[in-house]
C-alpha cells in the first residue's frame, strides 16, 4: 500500500514521495523573467523535501499573463533564467515542474497587493496592461476587461505559442509539463457553457467546448519528451448548476487518457467570481478520487491540505496519486521534513548536512 513518502514513478521520472508544490503566482517577474526571488522561493521547497515543484503559470504569450509581473516563457531569452531554477531543484532532489499557461478573459489584471488600491481589477493600457480575449465577449467580472472573441486564426496562433513555449520549457530543463486548464483561464473558458456562447466548432456542444482543450495537449504533447510526464489541470466543476461538471470533467479525463495524459491534477472553479463554493479542509478530495476510479487515470488532489495525517490517507486510501499543497507550503517551506515524522516515516526524506543540527 503507498503512502504518502512512497516514491512515484510515471514513465522515466521518479518522485521522491507524493508530495508537491502547487503553482502560485509570485507577481515578481518583470517581462515574465525569473528572477533571484523565483530561485530562492522554489528552491527552498526543494531543498524542504517536495518531490515535485511546479513553476507558477508560466505564460506562453505576454497577452496570456494574468498580470504585468507574472512569469512567461514567450521568448528564447527566457530559457536560461529557468535553467537556473530546474538545474538547482534537481540538485537538491526535486523534479522540476512548469504550469504552461494563458490566462485568456482574465488576464491584464493588477497583483493582488496592488489591486487594493484600485478602483478597477483590469489594468488600463496605458499603465502596462493590454486587451486580452476569450472564446466569447463575455467578461469575468464587473472591472475586469471585455474580451475580445477569438478568430480561428488567433486560436491556432494562441496554439502555436503553446507549442514552441513547450520546447523552450523542455530546453530549459524541466522534467514534469502541466498545461493550465482551470480556474477560469483560457482553456477552462472554452470548455465551461458559463463562458463559451460561440456557435462554431470551439463551442455549443460538450465535443466542441473541449475542441481547444484537446487540440491543444495534442499539439503540446508532439514536443514533449514520451519519456517525461505530461499532466493537466483543470477545474473539475464551476459550483453551478448550469456550468461544468464533475460529471463533464470525468469524461473529459477519458479523452485526456486516450491522448496520453499522465495525471489529472484536480482542482475546482475559477470561472465565477462568487460561486458558492463550500471551503473546508480537503473540500476538492471527491474530484480527484472519482475521477481516478471513473477514468482509471492518475490523479493529484489540491486544496486546504494543510496536515500531515490529513496528506497521508489520501495516498494510502488511493482517493489520489499525488497530493500538491500551495498555501501550506508558503508558511512552511520544510513541511515534508515535518510531515515525515509525523506519519512516522522519518528515516524517508535526507535532511539537508546543512540543517541536521536542528532535526
């Protein structure tokens, strides 16, 4: 029976136990560059004992950030400052992982410690920001900025980007791909009906809405190593009745699985700006757990996973395959040296030479 410091191995990459750092904005970069700050913030989970670090989403075109200051991959001059961070990761045990990403009808908006003192969420032009765009002309919200409804062209030029930031994220060394598909950014807008009213092949049908979905992990996945693992996020529901569903996201793992997807990472909505969702330890487990045993594909479960024991019996009652923790991580770099002794697995994690004196 696993736990949660067993390895995990999908096709050539080994974790060192099913613990992961999920991708969070750090509204650091200046034209999407990784900086010093980017280094120490994942490199000191790496050296904390997460098997998996995933780069917050990265942008694969400047339009496609959520904010001026976000992390983007949109040029060959980005790739060596990453190859810093996937280079050092390794080193101290951790696989490397970029979220590749485009924000779509939320993008252009201002960081969150700077959004404070505004009276608007999108950022006006003439202040750094851009027009951003979607699958309708539908806003995310009241303040946010309209989109502009996508041409066919421009979807396959959005998909085009997606497949050359895909070979400068394998030149720049990381070993784990997840493309962004939730949390009401551009794919997760073209698969939910809350966001999508086109009338051509990208919308109207469940096959259509998850047409670019699709289409884009297919052509993202003919540049990524078969040897490396290719895993999705996505929202598995919208919290609405009308909207996306558990039961759309279950069949939508099938197809992803039939495209060679290696893990569904599962987190839940996004596409709303009040959308009652009931917060609470754990509250995204059931996603991850019926869709790995309906889709019979690998699953990460993300979500107020704060505790130790709490982590572990996710792994060890087979609800997910990987637990991916965020805020948790934030407060406490070292928490898989914690948690270790805490399930009594102490003797699974090699502390650092540098910090045995304090363990």
């Amino acid at each position: 029976m696993p736990h949660l410091f067993s390895p995990l191995t999908i096709k050539d990459i080994t974790l060192r136990n099913r613990i992961g750092v999920s991708p969070m904005c750090q509204y650091s970069a200046e034209d999407g560059m990784p900086n010093d700050w980017h280094y120490v913030h994942l490199g000191s989970r790496a050296v904390g004992g997460a098997g998996l670090v995933i780069v917050e989403a990265t942008a694969v075109e400047p339009r496609g950030r959520i904010s001026p200051e976000d992390l983007g991959i949109y040029t060959d001059k980005h790739i060596e400052p990453f190859k810093r961070i996937t280079s050092f990761l390794k080193e101290h045990g951790a696989v490397p992982g970029i979220q590749l990403a485009h924000a779509g009808r939320k993008a252009s908006t201002y960081s969150p410690w700077k959004e404070k003192e505004q009276s608007t969420a999108g950022v006006p032009n003439d202040q750094g920001g851009w027009d951003v765009v979607g699958p309708s002309e539908i806003p995310f919200s009241e303040g946010y900025k309209e989109p502009k409804e996508l041409s066919i062209d421009e979807i396959k030029e959005i998909q085009e980007n997606f497949r050359l930031a895909t070979i400068r994220a394998r030149e720049a060394g990381f070993e784990w791909m997840e493309f962004h598909g939730a949390h009401g950014y551009l794919a997760h807008s073209f698969y939910s009906p809350i966001s999508n009213k086109r009338t051509d092949e990208y919308g109207g049908s469940f096959e259509n809405r998850i047409r670019f979905f699709l289409e884009t992990v297919r052509i993202m996945r003919k540049e990524w190593p078969e040897n490396l693992p290719f895993t999705v996020r996505i929202s598995s529901t919208d919290w609405v009745d009308d909207g996306w569903t558990i039961e759309d996201s279950i069949e939508l793992a099938k197809r992803l699985k039939e495209e060679g997807v290696d893990l569904v990472d599962c987190s839940s909505g996004g596409n709303l700006p009040k959308a009652p969702i009931p917060v609470g330890a754990g509250y995204q487990n059931l996603f991850a757990e019926k869709i790995r045993e309906q889709a019979g594909i690998p699953t990460a479960a993300v979500g107020l996973i704060t505790q130790a024991m709490q982590a572990d019996e996710i792994i060890r009652n087979e609800k997910a395959d990987l637990v991916l923790l965020a805020r948790e991580l934030l407060r406490d770099p070292y928490w898989p040296l914690r948690a270790a002794e805490t399930v009594h697995q102490k003797g699974a994690l090699d502390i650092p030479v540098q910090y045995e004196r304090g363990w």
